[in-house]
C-alpha cells in the first residue's frame, strides 16, 4: 500500500516452497489451514494453525509429482568419465540451450526428420515446456556431466519418454551431443527410459526412425525392439513390448 514499505517477498516465496515440501513429504495430512499469516517487510509468521490427518490408510497423492529423485543416479562411461542421469528440472534450461547450440544438422535431422532451426530449438517458449513437465505424464532424463576443474555442468544427452493419451504406451525420444556419441550415454538413457515404462506398467513403447538412421536402428535392436515399417514415407516403427 501507498506509503509503507513493500512485503519481503523472498520470504514468502521460502515459505510456500516449504509448504509444499511439508505437504508432499507427510502425505497423511489432509488439510491445513494458516489463518492468519501476518507477512512483513522482515518476513512471514503464521499465528494461527490447523492440521487435520487422515484416518483412512491410503495417502492421498499430489496432483502434480514431486521431482523424481528415485532416477537421481551416478554412472561411468566406457572412458570411465563420471555422469549423473538424472530427471530434467526448469532451471535446466541454460543448458538446454547450450546441448542445442553444439549439435550438428545431422543430429537435429535425424532427431525430428527435418530441419529445425536453433533459433526456434531453444526459444524459451519451447525451453519452458520442455524443463518444466508434469512427471505423471512424460519423463526426461538427461546425462548431466560437471567439469572436473570449472564444477560447471553440461548436458551431454537428453531422453524422453511421453504417454500416449487413452492408451498404455509411451513414445520415446533420444538425442545425445555430437562430441559424445558412441560413449554409451544412449544405451544407457534409452535402457533406463525402458525400466520407467516396464515400472510404470506399460504395455508397449513407440519410437520412429528415419530409415537412415541407422545407429538409432541398431540401437534399439540391441535393447529388445522390433523395427516394424510404418506408414510415413521413409521411417521405421521401433516397438518394445513391455
């Protein structure tokens, strides 16, 4: 309001981050109810509570699902090079960006069976759809590399696996950098990509392939797919039955 000073707004944010926190972290909790919380220019206080548990057995899920840290794994390449594979996050978007820049016309072709153009790759509308994912639906792991002297991390490879609306399937997606292929990090992503689905109780996972593609061909053939010929002119249906 006019002439007093502005709300710490930091400390609100901190404190809704919690909240949610405390909420996914105890799921026998059914409701809550802060009345009031009194926030200042110092930061928030809630002077009343109330708490209500569940009586039944069965927790309530959230709607949306908390970042999957089940997947949060370390690994070694054939060059024993340390990565993490991990789930994809929103603040991943920078390097999302850069994982765009470094790739060849080849690569991005192979991945979309056309032409797309980086400027249209890593517009952060797209970026935005793509690191903020709702983790019920589709899930995205990424081989996250950090520098050894500079701590920073790059993305050397991102997989993604997408349910199918109104039946139990899944397409995958996958793409690893130039500089890193035939390392293993697509084996690896794809084969974890796999277990999600068979965790997750899938009957099938889908990919299509350009007919020259043929590392990705050989790929999924070594990983239990049958390549099957599709419709579209020039691909390949990979079909893993779970």
């Amino acid at each position: 309001m006019r002439g007093r000073s502005a709300i710490g707004l930091v400390k609100l944010e901190q404190l809704l981050v919690r909240f949610s926190q405390l909420i996914v972290e105890q799921p026998q909790i059914s409701e809550i109810d802060i009345n009031p919380l009194l926030v200042s220019p110092e930061g928030a206080i809630a002077l009343d509570g109330r708490v209500v548990l569940q009586t039944t057995e069965n927790p309530i899920s959230p709607a949306i699902p908390s970042y999957p840290t089940q997947y949060f794994q370390k690994w070694s390449t054939k060059g024993d090079r340390p990565i993490t594979i991990r789930p994809i996050r929103p603040e991943d978007e920078p390097l999302m960006v850069r994982f765009h820049e470094e790739l060849s016309e080849e690569s991005v072709y192979l991945r979309y069976a056309h032409m797309v153009k980086l400027k249209h790759r890593i517009a952060h509308e797209r970026l935005t759809r793509i690191c903020f994912i709702d983790y019920d639906r589709e899930m995205v792991l990424l081989a996250d590399r950090q520098g050894p002297e500079t701590s920073e991390h790059r993305i050397l490879g991102v997989a993604r696996l997408s349910k199918l609306h109104g039946k139990s399937e899944a397409e995958f997606a996958l793409i690893v950098s130039d500089s890193y292929q035939q390392h293993g990090f697509g084996t690896e992503l794809l084969r974890r990509l796999l277990q999600i689905g068979q965790e997750e109780k899938l009957e099938a996972i889908v990919g299509y392939i350009l007919n020259s593609n043929y590392k990705m061909q050989s790929l999924c053939k070594k990983l239990g797919f049958e390549l099957q010929p599709d419709r579209g002119e020039g691909m390949l249906k990979a079909v893993f039955v779970c």
